[in-house]
C-alpha cells in the first residue's frame, strides 16, 4: 500500500469512533499493544528528546525501502507514533520524504505536532525525514 | 471583608466556557491566572480615551498618561512597602527584572572566581540569567540543594556562603514543589557577611502579603500577569542603594538626562533603568489587579486558597499509587504529583479533553525534575476564583482518566 492509501485507511477507521473518549481509548490501546522496540535502540543516540515526552526512532534500510521502530515513554505519543510508523514503516525515501501526513489532522490529532506541545513527535516526523534522506543519497 | 467565591467568579468572564462540552477548570495559575473585568477595562479605557506617549508631551492627553503611570508606581510600592516609590521599577515581567539585575550588577560586581548563590528549586529565569553573567565574567554559580521533601537545606546553605559569594538569588515560591522558603532568614544571614538577595517573587507575590523592609531583599521581582494583571508588566524592586550603584541595564530614550556624542549622563532613578517607551496601558492594568487584590484582601485570597489546596491533597491523598512531589511544611497554593507508571502528559492530555486546564511536565525547572528522577509532575495550582466543586470534578476526572491509562 502507498502512503497514502495506508493514510486513507487510518482515516476509515478513526471516522467510527462516535467521540474523542473513543478514538483515545484506542490511540492508548494502540500505545500499549506496538511491538517494543529491541532493547538496545532505547539508547541516548536514538532519542529525541521533548520537553513533555520523549520518542526512540531506529531506522534500516532493505532492499530499497526504509523500515522504522520506534518507542516513547508516554502512551498517548506512542500511539501516535505506532499511526505513523503503520504510514511511513516500508516505504521508498523520495516517498517519505514527499509525505504530508495530513491523516494527523484530519483524524483530529494535530494539537499533538504542535511544536508547544514538545512532545517528540514534531522531531521525530523530522527525523523520520531526515533518515529517508540518508538512505537515499546511499543508493 | 466578607469572601464570596461566587461573586469573584462572576468578576472573571474567562471562566464561563466550556472546553469540550465540559466547563472549564482553571488549575493553571501558576502558569498564569485569569483577569477580572476591572483589570481588562482598565486597559481598555487607556487605549479607548487616554492614549499617550508618557514623559515627553506637554499636551494634556501625556499629561495625564504620565500620572497615570507614576500613580500606578506608588500603588505599587505601597503594595510592596517599599520606602520610595522610585525603588519601583517597571519592567516586562520576573525573567527581565532578573536578567536586569544579573546583567547590571554583574558589570560592577563580579569578577573571575567570584560566587553567585542559587537553589536547586529555581525556575530557568533565575538560572540562566546567573550562569550568563557567570560566563561573562569567570565568576561559579553555587547551589543550594534541597532534601526530599524539597526544603532547601539551610545548613548547607550557611556552608556555601562564604567571601566569594557576591550575591544570593532565591526564589520565594517554588513553581514546581510550592514550598515557601524562608527568605527572612535567608536573607538574615547573607546580610550578616554584607551580601545582597534578589528574591524571585514571582509565585510569592499573588498568594502571599509582601513586604519588603520586613524581609528586607534588595531586590523583588514579580509577574504582573500571575496576579491577575496583563502579560507583559513586571516589577523590579530595588533597596536605593543598590540601584543607585549598579549600572543601567538597556540605553535609549527616557533613561538619559542629557545625550551628546562624547558623553551621555543617566536619568535619575527609577528612570534610569526604564529605557524606551514603557508598557503604560500593562502598568495600569497591573494597577486594577493590585486594587483587586486589595479589595479582596490577600488574607482573603490566601485563606481560601489554603482551604483549596488542603482539600485538593486529602482527596488526591486516596489515590493509590500517587506520589506528592514537594512535601514542604511551608506550602502555596499549588501540588505536583506524578502516578506510578502513569506518564504526566498521558494524564494532561486526558484532563485537557475533560476540560482541566492545568500544566504537565518540566515546569521550567528541570534541575527540579532531575532530583526526583522524573520526566515531569501533574500540577495544579489554585487562585482566588476556584472552587471546591471544581475540585471534585477535577478528582473525579483523574479517576476516569486512571482508568483509561490503567
Ligand atoms: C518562580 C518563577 N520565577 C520566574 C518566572 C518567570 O516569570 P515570567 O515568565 O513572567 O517572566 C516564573 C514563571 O513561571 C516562576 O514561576
């Protein structure tokens, strides 16, 4: 699936949730059940860090597509993060690095990038980006 | 003077509205606290028929703007019982008046191996400002460290001091734990070694009566908009003397008595340190928030927000797992807490759907954080127009908001 239709099926299942308690309940379901990142990228060199939460990122390339885990202290961020790994996990660099992501908001989730919030995940998208780019001047 | 919480509430038109269909609790004060009618038609009057440049027009409109202003000067140094009125200077807020003092005094006062005293409670602004003038001029910051509890240790204090030390730079209200130190002794005994104290005021001065010949700083710094005035107005008290021998701070209009090439001499005080146009219409306004809080009465104020806060820490007190941070004898209205496994921004996100406003994270004193070895705390702390009911809406919310982070 391209990032966008990955994006489009995101927004499907958020349209079902009748209100925000719902679709939080999943976000933290979401939060809970993403498969831990291995222990030995939770280290300071895969960190970014927020002032409210902080965020792991580990980045592979493999056969021409970038695969990213990833992990935060808080829930809430890493149900977040788990959306946007599902997105951005196994694409091409120049796709990635092309994204708008703009499933975020319209699944009304934006408060959460916003730089105030400080919560790692503005840094993280960055350096998601940032990854992609690396790998595509390897090529 | 009778209190009625309902009545002041009414004086408070931000507080009736709803955040996601819940009404809205305000338990970010320390953060900033509301403003009533008075403080914002104040500013609204300036702007709608006084408006005016101040000390520099001899037409009638300047005229009154400049008494305006230096009225709002005296109301403040009898809010602070200051000695004269000229020991009052206006400034942007508590991070400027404490940069003002750290930039000037450190021109004439420190040097290479000189000490600048601290504590292990402070907010960044009264951190940064002293490591700045400590790399400008070679001098070691010096901090006092706190127990457990997050009670500066006095002792260890007394040990610290000592020749080297030029000044001491305290806070009076911590913003993350809400002990009150005692600045009185504080300053008692870096008085006895000849050394000044600025006092950080801004979480003493909206819960606490001030005065400053009683506690006897040299200078006070406070936050108009954390008692119930506008952003972007502050106040820096300084003892005469000490603002008489340190240096202007900022050039430009105002501060000058006469500019030429070669040579320009220095207005007199508090001119001296007011260089460039002030915030008139943020001075007035603080003005109406001090006459608020005197026709309230700070006894007032601080009573019930006393009652607020012990009633918060019993309710909250039944929540398992629940770990106070800040368990100081000597409290002001605010808690932080943190959950065992519950991460602070999962709970403010929770509670902000829920329609508590209140503040999660490093409160701007991370050294604080570091202590306790934690990301961050849940703190809400509480002003003269909250309730008791909003505190059990507000308990009630964490219970929900446990449930969905369980
Ligand atoms: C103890 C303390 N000092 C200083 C400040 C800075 O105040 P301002 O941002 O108004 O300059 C604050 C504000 O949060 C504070 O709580």
């Amino acid at each position: 699936m391209s990032i966008k239709e990955k994006e489009q099926e995101i927004i499907s299942e958020f349209e079902m949730f009748e209100d925000w308690l719902d679709k939080y309940n999943y976000i933290i379901e979401l939060g809970k059940s993403v498969p831990e990142i291995n222990p030995e990228y939770k280290e300071k060199q895969y960190l970014i860090k927020g002032c409210q939460s902080q965020v792991w990122l580990h980045a592979k390339m493999e056969n021409g597509k970038v695969f990213f885990t990833a992990d935060s202290d808080a829930l809430i961020t890493k149900g977040i993060v788990s959306l946007l790994i599902r997105v951005l996990s196994g694409q091409k660099p120049d796709d990635i690095i092309n994204a708008e992501l703009d499933f975020i908001e319209k699944i009304g989730l934006k408060e959460h990038l916003s730089p105030t919030r400080s919560n790692g995940l503005v840094n993280m998208i960055k350096q998601i980006k940032l990854y992609a780019l690396a790998f595509k001047s390897k090529q | 003077m009778s209190f009625n919480v309902n009545l002041v509430r009414k004086e408070f038109p931000v507080l009736d509205q709803k955040i996601n269909k819940n009404d809205l609790v305000y338990f970010d004060n320390a953060a900033t606290t509301q403003k009533p009618k008075s403080v914002i038609n104040r500013i609204n009057d300036y702007y709608s028929f006084e408006n005016s440049n101040i000390h520099r027009g001899a037409h009638y409109l300047s005229q009154k703007a400049t008494e305006a202003y230096e009225a709002a000067r005296v109301k403040t140094q009898k809010f602070l019982n200051a000695k004269h009125s000229h020991e009052i200077v206006f400034t942007r807020g508590t991070t400027d008046a404490i940069n003002l003092v750290a930039s000037s005094f450190s021109k004439k006062y420190l040097k290479k191996n000189d000490e600048v005293i601290i504590s292990s409670m402070e907010h960044h602004s009264n951190i940064v400002p002293w490591q700045i003038a400590c790399e400008d001029t070679g001098a070691k910051l010096m901090v006092v460290p706190m127990n457990n509890n997050g009670e500066l240790i006095i002792e260890e204090y007394q040990k610290i001091i000592s020749e080297k030390t030029k000044i001491v730079a305290i806070t009076h209200v911590s913003n993350s734990l809400g002990t009150i130190n005692p600045v009185k002794e504080i300053i008692r005994i870096a008085h006895k070694n000849d050394i000044p104290v600025l006092i950080d005021g801004a979480q003493s001065a909206p819960h606490l009566k001030i005065d400053v010949q009683d506690i006897d700083c040299d200078f006070f710094c406070m936050s108009a908009h954390k008692m119930y005035g506008p952003m972007g107005t502050g106040v820096l008290y300084g003892k005469e003397e000490w603002l008489e021998k340190i240096p202007p701070y900022q050039g430009g209009g105002e501060m000058i008595k006469e500019v030429s090439f070669d040579k320009t001499t220095y207005n007199e005080l508090p001119y001296k340190f007011e260089a460039g146009t002030p915030n008139v219409a943020g001075v007035l306004g603080f003005e109406a928030a001090i006459n608020f809080i005197d026709q309230t009465g700070i006894e007032n104020i601080a009573n019930h927000e006393n009652m607020l806060l012990d009633y918060a820490i019993k309710e909250l007190k039944n929540f398992s797992n629940i770990k106070f941070i800040g368990l100081a004898k000597d409290r002001a209205s605010l808690v932080s807490f943190v959950f065992d496994n519950i991460h602070p921004y999962d709970v403010g996100t929770i509670l902000d759907k829920l329609g508590i406003a209140l503040r999660t994270g490093h409160h701007c004193a991370q050294p604080v954080m570091d202590f306790f070895n934690i990301p961050g705390t849940v703190r809400a702390s509480f002003s003269v127009y909250n309730t008791i009911d909003e505190i059990d809406v507000f308990i009630n919310a964490l219970h929900k908001t446990r449930e969905m982070l369980a």
